[in-house]
C-alpha cells in the first residue's frame, strides 16, 4: 500500500464514521465519552488540529459543523438531551483517573 492510498483509505474511513455519527443523534456524546473515551466534540478538535498542522484556516466552530452536519446549537437544541446522574457519575469517574 503507498502512502497516499493509505491516506485515501483513512479518509474514508474518517468520512464513513463521521456519517455514521450523523446518521445517530440518538447517542448522546456523554454515552460515547463513557464508553469509547472520545466523542463528537473530540472529533471537531482533532479535525482542527490536522487543519491547523496543514496551514488551513479553521475555526472551533466550522470543525464542529464538520462533525455535527449543522451548526453545534442547533444539534444541542435538537438532539442533545439532559446527562443523567448515572451519565455524569461515570464520566467523572473516567476524567479523575
């Protein structure tokens, strides 16, 4: 495999997991931060961060419309519910170690 089909290969994959994200609003970002470690939000900065390695101008908020499909208050007011206390507990819980 060359580099650059490496790279094609990974972004398609990128692209594949980001639709995949879209297409379920339904997970909520603290479930996926409780289980996988990582969540929408992780991938807007990440996605900033390659950009900002690569010289292209992009702020906080293009790479979570990236992510997000539409602007981030918009998916919060939509889709974004309400962290339970079980949520909260394990997240923190996560965070401190």
């Amino acid at each position: 495999m060359t580099d650059e089909q490496r790279i094609e290969i990974e972004a398609a994959a990128f692209r594949s997991l980001v639709q995949h994200l879209r297409s379920r609003p339904d997970v909520q970002n603290i479930e996926l931060m409780n289980l996988a470690g990582f969540c929408r939000n992780c991938l807007s900065k990440w996605f900033k961060a390659a950009a900002d390695d690569v010289g292209v101008a992009v702020s906080p908020d293009e790479a979570r419309e990236e992510i997000y499909g539409m602007p981030y208050s918009e998916w919060k007011s939509r889709y974004q519910n309400e962290a339970s206390a079980d949520q909260q507990a394990a997240f923190d819980k996560a965070r401190h170690k």
